[in-house]
C-alpha cells in the first residue's frame, strides 16, 4: 500500500477527491445546494487537467443523468451529483438507468423537499425514491463519503450487479463539515478498481439494439432480473468492502453497523450523520450500566433485512430514528425494519418510530437521552412520535 | 446490414427462462419481428425521374427502410417504413412525396 495523504476535507470535496480517483470518462451534473461544492471541484479539476474526464454543463438533472446514461451505454464509467428538488426532477431517469443496468455513480445531498422551500438536511428525497432500483447507501462521515465512491463503481460495475448506485450525505452535516480525511493514492485506488468492462454498451463490432421496448410477455422477467440483482449486491458488497480493507486499511461492517446490540435492551436504529449523535450518547448511557444500543442501517437498498434481525432479536424496545415520513402512515425506514422484524418467527419487540431532522430542524444529544428514556416508558399505543 | 433488407427470416428465438434473458435491455441488430401496425398514416411515394441516386433520404432514414440493393433506384420497405416524411422532407430534389393513405 503506498502511504495516504492526510487532508482537511469537506464531505463534498472528500466525494470530489473519491470521484477523480476513480477515473470517470464521464461526469455530467446541474448544480444545486448542497451538492454545488461537489461538482464545483470537479470543474477546476478537469480544467487542470488532473482529472481527464468529459465534464458536460447540462440544463438539468433529467438532462445530467440522461447524459450519463448515454455515456455509460458506450461503456463509460460516468458520475454525477444532486440533491431534493433535483433527485425528484431526475425521477424518470433513475428508472431508465436502473432498467437499462447502466452502473451510473451518484452522490446525493439530502435535503428536504418543498414546499416549505428549505435547503437544510432531511431523507425524504431519497427515501421517497426507494423504488427507483438503485443501490442506495448513506454515509456516516466524509471519509465514508469518499471510501463509498471507490468502492460504488466495484459494487455497480460487477458483472453480477451492474446496477446504478446512490451515495447518500446528509445536507450541510456531512457535505459542508470539514474532517481530516485519508486520501488513497492513485496507485493504490488503480490496483483496486480496474477500469469498467462491459458488454451491455453500444459496440460496432457487435451491434445491439439497445434500451428497447419489452411488452407484457417479456417485460416482467427484465424487472425480475433487476431485482435479483440489487439482492445480489448484498453479497458484493461485503466482498468489494473486504477488499477495500485489505488494501486500504478501513473496514467496513457490510450493510449496517451494529453497537452493543448483543446485550442491549432499548436499540435505537438510524441512518447517516445522526449516527454520530447517537454514538456518544451510547457510550454514556453504558458507562451508567444502562443496555442501550446502536444500528446504523448503512444500505437501504439492498435492504439488510437478516442483519436487522439478527441485531434486534434481543432488545425489549427498538425506536427507529429518521428523517423522513410517509404521510399519513410512518416513516419509510420504520417500513423495512418493522417488515424485516415482521418475517422473524419470534415475538418482535416494541416498535417505535421518532421522526426528527425534517428540513434541518436539529437533532440533539439531549435529544437522543430522551428518545431512550421514551423506549423504556410503557406503551401508551403511539407509535410515530415527531421529535 | 440494417440498412440493406435484413434478413427477416433470422428466427428470434424466445428467452425460455431468466438465464436466457440479456443483461440490460439490448438485442443483437438485424432482428425484424413484426412489421408496423398500420399506424402509418401518409406513405413517402418515390418518382424515380427525379432521383438522382444522391443517398440523402437513404442516410437519413431514421427507421434504415430505404434500400439501395434495387439495381437502378431506390426501394421503399413499406412493411417497415413508418410514415415519419422525414425523407420527403430532405430530398432536395423533391422526389418524394407523401401520400395520404388513411383516407
Ligand atoms: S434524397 Fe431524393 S434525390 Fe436523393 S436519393 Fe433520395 S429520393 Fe433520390
Ligand atoms: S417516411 Fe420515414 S420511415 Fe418511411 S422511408 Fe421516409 S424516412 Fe424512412
């Protein structure tokens, strides 16, 4: 391994440094807060010439993905960035590009969605588009944020997967906090990432049509083959993170993180920057014999469905933390882990769901302490609790 | 080879289950399973005295259903030409018109 550079970096300048490390040919991407600093250090770096990419000034997202969804089809390895209002406007897109298995890489900002207008930090423009095929994962910090884009173009591009895949930063928390981040060398990101093959392309030598119509006798099975894909991924991805920590030294827990649930009682689960408000927290309340626990759910796509068993099969009281909700019923993570728990043949314990964080409203370490004192109180028949 | 009759015979053989599906949505080239379903509503009608044999509508043919094998002139693959004008329109010579045929 050739020695890493140490360096002050924002979430959105980690991702830019993962990005250029990776080699794009093709990067097409319309600014929007808070991604904006992403592509902006993209733009100098292909303007000094230390990326040797195609950077393409599009109008818009539907336009930025389409393009990347072009240049894939010609066997790029393309990226592109967004955030909220513009993850929605891409919406069309995110189906083609699953659909088509074009292993396009995208960094998302989250960010809440108007109206209220607001460009702070909240998970309902990503969560609301769950089902768009994508690999979706969510990121802790910026050195994550910048590992995940190395190791999104192995997990996309693996013959087994080819699937486009979505890197999730909270707004502002993540994207504009500068971290002292280790940054590989070329060298080393070289050896491990080789560059994408694939025969799903535009090829004179052996020319396809491409992208087509399949009516109803055939349609179905391209959609089950999506699927079984993105279930597929699971397995690569523990296998492209343990490769990653052979030769760079992080290792990754897979498709969620887990702390202290072997004993714990009362487990918050979460997702993204929060994560890191509710670590010390934990480590608080354990240094005062309390059983309390973390699950960070890394991937909600694949979704880790027999970790989450596995990680809450013991607890009394699981409180699912998020900032997101489907109106009129619950939050979207509360969903997956309650159906997760639902096909686990034991008796699952009480499920509560705190919904904070929407459109940046601040989530505090006292916060936190609350949220467990309120999974020990006796159910009183609420189940989604605003925090 | 699109461009000059394919050979419409090629058999497409049906995917029998997943594993013999592609992975993404492509098809090798030259396969032609059903001509168009007779949405066609005006038909580009050549006048071979005024070609002059210059390849435009040929090139430009978005559906390639404009042949050249015809020794003399040009062919138009009724079965597969879908009625755009796209062809009537670019011939500077004007050798082509379109035809209502939905009357
Ligand atoms: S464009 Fe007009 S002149 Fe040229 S080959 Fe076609 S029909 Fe003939
Ligand atoms: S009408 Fe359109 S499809 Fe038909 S021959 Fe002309 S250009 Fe081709």
């Amino acid at each position: 391994m050739m020695p890493a550079q140490k360096v002050f970096l924002s979430g959105n300048e980690a991702v830019a440094a993962g990005v250029r490390l990776a080699r794009p040919h093709v990067i097409a991407a319309y600014p929007i807060t808070p991604q904006t600093t992403v592509i902006e250090r993209l733009a100098e770096m292909v303007e000094d010439e230390s990326l040797k990419a195609e950077y393409l000034h599009v109008e818009s997202e539907h336009s930025a993905l389409s393009a990347c969804i072009g240049a894939s089809a010609v066997g790029a390895r393309t990226f592109t960035a967004t955030s909220s209002q513009g993850l929605l406007y891409m919406a069309e897109c995110l189906h083609y590009a699953s659909g088509g298995r074009f292993p396009v890489v995208m960094m998302n900002a989250n960010r809440s969605l108007a109206l209220p207008w607001n460009i702070y930090g909240d998970q309902r423009d990503s969560l609301s588009l769950l089902d768009c095929g994508w690999i979706q994962v969510y990121a802790e910090d910026a050195q994550e944020s910048l590992d995940l884009i190395i190791q999104a173009y192995a997990i996309a591009e693996h013959p087994d997967v080819l699937t486009p895949m979505m890197i999730n930063l909270d707004g502002f928390v993540i994207t504009h906090t500068y971290e002292l981040v280790s940054l590989p060398s070329q060298e080393d990101v070289d050896a491990f990432l080789p560059p994408f093959l694939t025969t799903n392309k535009m090829d004179l030598d052996h020319p396809m049509s491409l992208a087509f119509t399949a009516g109803p006798a055939y349609n179905q099975a391209f959609k089950q083959l999506q699927h079984q894909a993105v279930v597929s991924a699971s397995k690569i991805i523990c296998e492209v993170e343990e490769r990653f920590g052979q030769r760079f030294g992080r290792n990754y827990p897979g498709l969620l993180e887990t702390l202290y649930c072997e004993d714990a009682e009362f487990i918050l689960v979460t997702l993204g920057s929060v994560a890191g408000t509710v670590r010390p927290v934990v480590e608080k309340l354990r240094s005062l014999g309390e059983r309390v626990g973390l699950v960070r759910i890394r991937y909600m796509r694949p979704f880790p469905d027999t970790e989450i068993r596995n990680a809450l099969a013991g607890a009394k009281a699981v409180g699912v933390l998020e900032k997101d909700i489907s109106f009129g019923y619950e939050g979207t993570v509360f969903t997956n882990v309650n159906s997760a728990l639902m096909r686990a043949k034991v008796q699952p314990p009480r499920l509560l769901n705190f919904v904070g964080g929407l459109g940046g409203k601040d989530i505090s370490a006292e916060d936190i302490e609350q949220l467990f004192l309120r999974l020990k109180r006796p159910d009183d028949g609420e189940t989604v609790v605003f925090i | 080879m699109a461009m000059n009759y394919p050979v419409r015979q090629r058999s497409f053989k049906p995917p029998k289950d997943l594993a013999e599906y592609p992975v993404g949505i492509a098809f090798p080239a030259g396969h032609l399973v059903e001509t168009n379903a007779s949405w066609r509503s005006h038909r580009p009608v050549l006048d071979a005295g005024k070609c002059t044999n210059c390849r435009i509508c040929w090139l430009l043919c978005p559906d390639g259903v404009i042949h050249t094998s015809k020794p003399g002139g040009l062919e138009i693959d009724y079965d597969y030409c879908k009625g755009c004008g796209i062809c009537a329109k670019e011939c500077r010579q004007k050798a082509i018109r379109m035809e209502n045929e939905a009357l």
